[in-house]
C-alpha cells in the first residue's frame, strides 16, 4: 500500500464533497471511498483487443496506455530478462515508424511516455494532445502488429547492452543484489516467480534473434492486451480510430497463463549476506497470496498498521520508543498469482543487530496474535483512499487513471475492479486483518539481514558480445506470424492544431502579519494544496554547521506542545492528509495536501508544526540524520554528489556543499536545540514567507483561514543573511576518483559552475542543451546508451538555482568504458560547441515539442504549485507560461548556438567517478587529465 500523496484527483470525479465547507471533523470514510468514481466504456475488436474509454474533459490531452498481459514469469528457463528486453526491442521503431519511438512521441509534445516490464505484464503508455491521438494509436498498433521487420541483430545487440547496464545501475545500488536473494529463497527453482524481472547477465547474452522472435509471435498480439484511453476522448469518437489502426492486425496464439502456488518454506531460513551498506538492514518476508485473493486486502492493512503508517507499530516502538532502529517499513507487493510480504528494519549504528532482530520478532509475534485496533485500520483505510483520490488526477503515466483501469482489465478481467477493492479496504475489520495474519504469517519466515562487509563475486555478462549471424532462408514475419513484414505500406497520420495552454489566474495578498499569499483555484476537485516557503534552504547552513537546515526542518512534525511526534503522524492518518517539510539549495517549505472537507484540522496541524515545534526528539532525528549522510556515503551517486559541489563552487560559497542537504556529520553531530530554535528564528520569519495555494475553495474562504491560525505570528531576532558575496572558485580541470573496489558500474557525474544565475533568463541554454544532454534523444544520450551501450542513460544539463548555476553531467557507465564513456562525452560537447553546432531541425524539434507539452505539464495540483513557486524563486511574473510559447518561437538557431558556447565549456569541468580503481585509473590515465584517486571512507 502506498502511503504517500502523490497527486490530485481528476475532474470526472467531482461529487458532492466538493462543494462541501472545510470540517472539523475527517469526513467518513464511506463518503471518502465514494469520491473514486472513473466512468468508462469498454468494447472488443474482432482480433482480441479489448479497449476501455474514459472520458475526463479538464485538459486538452489523451492518456494512451497498453497492457501486454506477459511479463518474466512468463519466461521459460534460459530465456530470463526476455520480457524486459523486448519492452526495450520495442521502442526502437517498427516497420512504418523506423527509428526511436521517443522521437514522434516527442515531436507531438508528448509528456509522461515510457514503458515498464514486471513480473505479469507489460506496459507502454504516453499522454498526447487531443489532437496527435491518432498518431499514437498508429505508433502502438504499429509495434504490436509491425515490429519483427524492423528487428535486427544489431538493434538486439545494442538493447542487449542497454539492459545489462540497468542492471548493473540496479545492482550497484547499496542492497542491489537483495532482489535476487528474496526470489530464489521464497519461491523454489522452477516456480515462475523464482528469478527477477531484469533477468540474468548469461540469459541476457545467450539471446538470440530467433529466441526473441519467436518470444514476440507468441505474447505481443491484440488478444493477449488491453488498450486504454482516459481523457479528452469518448468511446463514440475512439472506437472507428481504433478499429481503423488496429482492426487489421490478425490475432496471435492464445497464450496459456501461467499458474503458480503460493508456496511456503519447510522451516525457518536465516541469511547473513554482505554489501557495502552503511546500515545493517533486517528483513522478514513471507510469500503470500496475489491481487485478486480475498486475503490481499486484509495482509496490505496488516501491513500498514505494523510498518507503513507514520504512526506504525515498529515506528513507534522500534524508533520512537525504544531508539533501536533509524527507519522501518512493512508492505504487500500485491502480483497476479502471489505477493510478498515484506518487513524492513535499519538497525541504528551501535545496536547488536541481533538484539534488534529478536525485538522484532517479538514485536510481528504479538501483532499477529492480537490483531489491530479498529482507529489502525481506520488510518490505514483513510490513508489508502485518500491516496486513491489524489493519485487519479494524472489521465495517464504509471499510475494515472489510465494504469488504474488497466490493471483491473487485465488481472480481474473487470477495469471497474479498483471499486469492488476499496469497498473491501472499508470493511475489513481488527478480527479479519488478524484472521489473514494468522493464516499466512505464521508459516516459516525468510529472515535477512544485510551486514556491511564486501560483497560476494559479481556476475558479469560475457566480454566482447559477437552478432549472431542471420538465420540462413528466414523470412521476416509480422508479429502476428500471420502477414509478410513487406506489407501494404502504412502512412502516419498528421498532427492537428494542438491547443495552447490555458494557464489560471494567479492571485497575490497578505495577511496582517505581512506574510504573502500566492493563490490560484481549482474548481470541482474537493483537493487543497498548501505550501509555507521560506528563505533558507541548505544554502543558509552556516559553514561549520552544514545540515542545520535539514535537521531543524526534519523536527517541526516531530513534536509540539499540545502533540507529541506520534500524534501528529497519527492525526495526519485520520484525516488522510500529509504534512512534509523539506529544503532545497535556496529555500525551505512546509507542505500539506489534504481533502478539502477536512482543511480547516488540517490547516490546524500545520500551524502547529511550522509554529511550535518543541525540537523534542532531536537526540532521534540527529540519529537518524547520521545514518542517513552514511547511507549516502555507501551509495555511489550519493557519493559522488556529495563531492562535486565543493569541487567546482569551492567550500566557502554557499552551494559548495552536499546537494541533499544532509550535511557534513562531524556537524551534525554536535548540533543543539538552542542552535536549531536560532536557525528557526533566522529564516522562517512573516516578512520572509510566503504561502502558495491550491484549492477548488476560493480565496475568499483560505485567506481567512490562515489568517486565524498565522496572523499573530511575529519575528524574533534578526533575520539570516547569505555570504551571495562570496567568489565562486576557479577550480582546476582533473578527474576524481573515489576508489569503490568491486563496484559493477562506474558512476560519472562532471560540473562547471557557469557565470549566469538562476533569475536571468536562461531559456535560450535550456532548449540549446535539449540536444545535447537535456532529452532521451539528446546526443549525449543517443551515443552513450543508444549506440554504444554503455550506460542505461546519460543527461546534462543546468541546476535552477537563483544565484550562480551550475552546468552537470551525469553518467553511470560500465567499468570497462568509463575513461572512453569520459572521452566519447567530451568529443560530442566539443563537437556540439564547434564544428557540429545545433541545428536547425534540433531546434524545431525542441521548440515545437516543448510548445506542444504545455497543456499536459500542469494536470495536478502539485505541478502547478511547483510552477507557482519556481517563478517566484527566479523573480519571474507570476504569468511566465501563459508567454513562454511565444518566447518558445522567438528563438533562433544562431541565438541558441551562441548562448551555448558563452555558457558551457568542458575544458573548465571537474570530474568525478565512483568505481573501481583498479580497473578505471588506467582508463582515466589515457584522457590527459590529472587523476587524483580518493579512497572513499568506510561508513561509521
């Protein structure tokens, strides 16, 4: 169960709660559970396809997203990591569109396109102006029905590549190799869900065209998906558009589905393995059963209440209370034949994991044995719903409305399914929730602990991957296996006019206090958004005490006067809302989003929090904060961002520190309430806040509201100032190297800081950048992992800070090509500034993309609270979008080309790389730069 807020709720679902004044009181759950409603229409073509329509007219946009009902249990041994690699195979073009998908995705202004494999299924999707819905369906119906012609050995080749280089990114994670762990001990060699999504390196490499092929003609065709269109589209208009693109392509064999058991364990397994891990994680798991068992719902409240609530079992006993864990978490993966339950502990530094790891078997003990209370499953629930509800605005995406139908359609045969399953979240009770526990928790537990230490041999794909010959007398096939490839040639449609971007009214006032209001509505969706921004940020850290800023905004929920941490998290629960503070490089905010009904407790909690706060816990929080700046450490892009700041600002300017923010820990650790209340005091003042709103209420009825709880707030003490002042360094061009022995991948992030800042008008580096480092078809990506794969992505681009900006790179490669990875980006920059400079048809693809993106960049409420908040910060007028599309067309390729080579110069960057130093120093000797190797510290 996802506990987190992620969006607002989509304008279909308008109900009566909308017009309904702010409570003080929660609103039941039974009139919460009621506000996801998603209309839709559902028909099936005459080959198999099914299509389910849902029609929300708030944005000219159409949310695109098709279901293959395959994904790695599938798989039939030795052909592990297939599914995964033909998502890739997919998006390299099919026989009427050859070429990256992303680039016509792109071109019509395409926005939250990609595709994702998991064990049951695969998903592509993409959310396009109302008026490119017609090349999207060709796009789609042509690789379900057009693709073998258009694969390859050498496209294989280079996916295979790209995959096993994702993998390497995963795997060089801290903790990376506990996936494969889990899957081999809770399910037994032969069951499908025994080996991981990503598959294996000697699978991945024994891949032939045939074998994927072959793969595709038996699990790709329109009878084995799910097509859904949620949006600015009817099931009257949609219908003749699908039947027209995909009406021909002929049905593919039925594929058989996969059956499997929820297995359990003989006896208890207890596993010790080694990472290079700051913090000793436990783990408890169980397999369980999948989505569609009556027991699911109950094991995913169990869950909740014991470890994924703020106000837990194991959060308030483990961390609150008894101080011997930094974090815990407890949830259900909820998969089509099986789930996996899951219980995390990171044991705090200097507690015997062993001792922690008998408490905590104590602990599941007595929850399995007496069950929730009814208030832990009412949070539980309000917090399931209310995540529901702001989950849904998004028409498409991963998790959009358009996810949420298709994952109904095609595991319950039922899109409506995600209704029948919230009734069942409202009524479980404390005895059903225990009943579910006590039949499938109290079976063999797999125990794992994850120690610090160095990691066991790592499996690697073979060296120098040879193309395989074609097949002698093969004829290239349709996907169906039913039509030649060399078919009646089919044509892309044209793009329409895309309608502009109708951005709201943004209203600015005070309160008496002098603190600013900056206001926009939302009508029709009972959702509120509020943030309270200060001045600060990690850039107001004092130099000796770098972290203050995160530590002092990590206490503000964590305790009042009139409500103690457990509280306040508990509180947060009962209304379904979700208070986060946190900072970035130049400010601070305190967030809150919640259901319009129950704004004014909601607005109650926040007061308190960003008012009163107690700093009760800081011995807790400092602890944890730690071990976090450790686990940070211990992570190789942590690490390496950590170190770039102070390389290329120098460690006297305000943005030469760590970009978490989490600080230097010798600082850290001798932080005092005393120095936290005047780090408060400094910067979170009336004159210095402002609080940025939306909401379906008007002004009228909030200004109000804030007034009565924030109006006689006043200052105390004088307020922070920054060292803006003070000289950026001029740092010495070299390569870093932070020796991490035995690391799969090398991780590459470079930096210059350049000479403008945040508020000018950097628009004109930000659309030259796009082609060289700032897309997916950038050329810094397109070479690094699209032709050479060698990285499973690379990007470049500006950090948007107000002051001095700087210019960054990053690149997780293979080890055997960072020094030519390091070589190869150097060339295309140069390139790109010199003898091949952006051109004309980049700068068109850009403009027009970035132009016809606007409509959909600002679905959710939280979008444009970002967008409100990111204009004020870099001084720009609160109606910057409305204008953006004309400044869009202003630009010209020269005018581009020359803010380019002003800003940007890879001759004044400094490196970094986290790998291996035995196998990269020597690659890195050969690039002409001096190399200083750094031994990365071992975590405390």
């Amino acid at each position: 169960m996802s506990l987190a807020i992620p969006a607002l709720l989509l304008a279909s679902a308008v109900s009566p709660l909308s017009a309904a004044p702010p409570s003080a009181r929660p609103a039941p759950l039974s009139v919460l559970a009621d506000q996801v409603k998603l209309p839709y229409e559902q028909f099936t073509l005459a080959n198999g396809l099914r299509v389910v329509v849902s029609t929300d007219r708030k944005a000219p946009v159409v949310g695109v997203s098709v279901w293959y009902h395959v994904g790695s249990k599938d798989e039939p041994a030795g052909k592990t990591g297939f599914a995964h690699l033909f998502e890739h195979l997919m998006f390299n073009g099919s026989e009427n569109a050859p070429g990256d998908y992303f680039k016509p995705l792109e071109s019509v202004g395409a926005t939250d396109y990609n595709g994702t494999t998991s064990f049951d299924r695969t998903n592509y999707f993409e959310t396009v102006p109302t008026q490119a819905l017609p090349l999207a369906l060709f796009l789609e119906s042509d690789r379900m029905g057009h693709l073998l012609g258009a694969v390859g050995q050498e496209t294989l080749d280079r996916q295979r590549g790209v995959v096993q280089n994702e993998k390497r990114q995963d795997d060089n994670q801290p903790y990376g190799l506990v996936q494969y762990a889990e899957q081999q001990t809770l399910f037994p060699e032969g069951h499908p869900y025994h080996h991981t999504t990503i598959g294996s390196m000697a699978d991945l490499d024994k891949a032939s065209l045939a074998d994927v092929r072959e793969w595709f003609r038996g699990h790709y065709g329109p009878n084995n998906a799910v097509l859904v269109l949620s949006g600015d589209i009817d099931a009257a208009t949609a219908r003749p558009l699908i039947e027209k693109y995909f009406g021909d392509i002929a049905r593919g064999p039925q594929p058989m589905p996969t059956a499997a058991t929820v297995p359990t364990l003989k006896a208890r397994k207890n596993e010790t393995i080694h990472d290079q891990v700051a913090t000793t994680r436990l783990y408890r798991q169980w397999a369980v059963p999948g989505l569609l068992d009556a027991d699911s719902v109950p094991l995913d409240i169990a869950a909740s209440v014991l470890g994924g609530l703020a106000s837990s079992r194991l959060d308030n006993i483990l961390v609150r209370k008894e101080r011997l864990a930094v974090s815990v978490s407890a949830n259900v993966e909820p998969l089509e034949r099986v789930g996996e339950f899951e219980v995390q502990v990171d044991v705090r530094p200097g507690v015997d994991p062993k001792l922690v790891g008998e408490r905590l078997d104590a602990i599941i003990a007595d929850f399995i044995a007496t069950g929730p209370t009814a208030d832990e499953i009412q949070r539980a629930v309000t917090q399931e719903i209310a995540g529901r509800i702001f989950g849904l605005e998004k028409v498409g995406g991963f998790s959009g409305r358009a996810a949420l139908l298709a994952q109904g359609a095609v595991y319950a045969n039922d899109p409506g399914f995600y209704e029948k399953q919230l009734k069942e979240y409202a009524k479980e009770t404390p005895a059903s929730v225990k009943a579910a526990m006590q039949k499938w928790l109290t079976r063999p537990v797999y125990a794992l602990t994850v120690a610090p230490g160095p990691r066991a041999p790592y499996e690697e794909a073979k060296a120098g991957q040879e193309a395989e010959k074609p097949i002698a007398g093969a004829k290239e096939v349709a996907a169906s296996g039913a039509a030649p490839a060399t078919g009646p040639k089919r044509e892309a449609p044209p793009v329409g006019d895309i309608s502009a971007l109708t951005y709201p009214a943004i209203t600015r006032t005070k309160l008496s206090n002098g603190v600013t209001l900056v206001y926009a509505q939302r009508t029709g969706l009972p959702l509120t958004r509020l943030a309270v921004t200060f001045d600060g940020g990690f850039s107001a850290d004092p130099k000796g005490a770098l972290g203050t800023a995160t530590l002092m905004l990590s206490l503000l929920d964590e305790g009042t006067p009139t409500r103690s941490s457990a509280d306040i998290a508990a509180e947060q629960e009962h209304l379904g809302s979700r208070i986060a503070a946190g900072g970035s490089m130049d400010r601070a905010e305190i967030d809150l989003a919640v259901l319009t009904p129950n704004l004014a407790p909601g607005m109650d909690l926040l007061a308190d929090v960003t008012l009163n706060p107690t700093f009760a816990e800081l011995p807790r929080v400092k602890a944890e904060q730690l071990a976090g700046i450790q686990s940070e450490m211990s992570d190789p892009e942590g690490l390496a961002s950590r170190t770039l700041p102070a390389l290329i600002y120098g460690p006297a300017y305000p943005y030469g520190v760590p970009s978490s923010g989490s600080g230097d820990p010798a600082a850290v650790a001798k932080l005092t309430k005393a120095d936290l209340v005047a780090f408060k005091d400094k910067w979170l003042r009336p004159s210095d806040t402002s609080i940025f709103i939306v909401s379906d209420l008007p002004l009228t009825t909030i200004q109000p509201m804030l007034e009565s709880r924030f109006g006689a707030w006043k200052a105390t003490g004088p307020a922070g100032t920054k060292a803006t002042g003070t000289t950026v360094a001029t740092p010495r061009p070299r390569v870093v190297l932070l020796d991490r022995p035995g690391s799969p991948q090398s991780v590459i992030q470079a930096g210059e800081v350049l000479d403008s800042k945040g508020t000018d008008e950097l628009l004109p580096l930000v659309v030259a950048n796009d082609a060289l480092g700032g897309s997916f078809l950038s050329r810094l990506n397109m070479d690094i992992r699209e032709t050479k794969a060698w990285s499973y992505g690379v990007q470049a681009g500006i950090s948007r800070y107000a002051g001095r900006v700087p210019y960054l790179v990053a690149a997780p490669v293979q080890t055997d090509k960072t020094g030519p990875s390091i070589q190869a980006m150097l060339g295309d920059i140069k390139a790109f500034l010199t003898t091949q400079p952006l051109t004309d048809a980049e700068r068109e693809r850009t403009v027009e993309r970035s132009i016809r993106q606007l409509p959909g960049s600002f679905e959710t409420g939280n979008e444009l609270l970002d967008a409100m908040q990111r204009n004020d910060l870099l001084k720009r007028p609160d109606d910057y979008y409305t204008h953006i599309a004309d400044k869009y067309r202003a630009l010209t390729t020269a005018e581009l080309n020359a803010m380019a080579r002003r800003e940007i110069d890879p001759a004044r960057f400094v490196w970094v790389v986290v790998g291996d130093a035995a196998k990269v120093k020597p690659q890195l000797d050969t690039l002409g730069l001096p190399v200083e190797v750094v031994k990365t510290a071992k975590p405390q």
